[in-house]
C-alpha cells in the first residue's frame, strides 16, 4: 500500500512511518504543502493522510488539489482541530476521514486500511482517477 503522509511534526510522523511501514505499508512522508503536492503530481497514492497545520499553509489546500487531480484518492485528516466546524470544512472540501491528535496508531491504521478498501471495491475506481 503506497500512502503519502503529510506531516511536519517529527515525533508524529517517525510514529505513523514505523506504524505502517511495520505492516508493510510503503510511507511517503513529506513535511509542508509544496512538498505534499509536489508528491501528488509525482505519483499516486492509495491513501493520503494529511495534517492541516502545516509551516507554508493550510493542508485543505493540498486537499483541494488531490481532489482536482484525482477524485477518489481517500484522504484522512489528522489535525489538532478538534471544532466541528475545522471538521465540517475538512469534509465539505473531500475528506473521508478526520481524526483529532492525539490518537491511537492502531486507530490510524484501522481507518486507513478502511478507506482503502472501501476504495477499491468502488465501481468509480479507474473512471475518475487521472493519475
């Protein structure tokens, strides 16, 4: 399972990169929203987990063109906004998911693993991906 991981936290990220590397998962972990959408452009992913507060923007701007580029790609928020109106907006702009810091790595895995099956027993998969 290839999942790109948005994150500047290094504490966070070092722990969902051993979590899901663990489970033989292959982490793309990058640190800002240049570099996240950089990725997305580079390559596709099964599951795209993404932190909001990131140090050069908002991560629902990176949400905004994971949309754009591809329609299906499950994305998971993991943020420290834990308003239901920082929810709200997250899945108005396409979010499958979103889980409030701190959370439990099994938790995180758990729902990726979810959304990425849910995703591929879509009948969309392929007809709305462009990557």
């Amino acid at each position: 399972m290839e999942i790109l991981l948005v994150e500047d936290n290094t504490l966070i990220g070092d722990a969902i990169v051993g979590q899901l590397s663990a489970s033989g998962g292959h982490v793309d972990w990058r640190q800002s929203v240049g570099e996240a959408i950089a990725a997305v452009n580079e390559q596709s992913y099964d599951c795209v987990v993404l932190d909001l507060r990131l140090p050069d923007g908002h991560g629902l701007s990176v949400l905004s063109h994971i949309r754009e580029r591809s329609g299906i790609t499950p994305v998971l928020v993991l943020s420290a906004f834990d308003q239901m109106t920082d929810r709200f907006a997250a899945m108005a702009r396409g979010a499958n998911a979103y889980l409030v810091k701190p959370f439990s790595l099994g938790d995180l895995e758990y729902r990726i693993a979810s959304l990425v099956a849910d995703t591929r027993r879509s009948p969309l998969r392929g007809a709305n991906q462009r990557d």
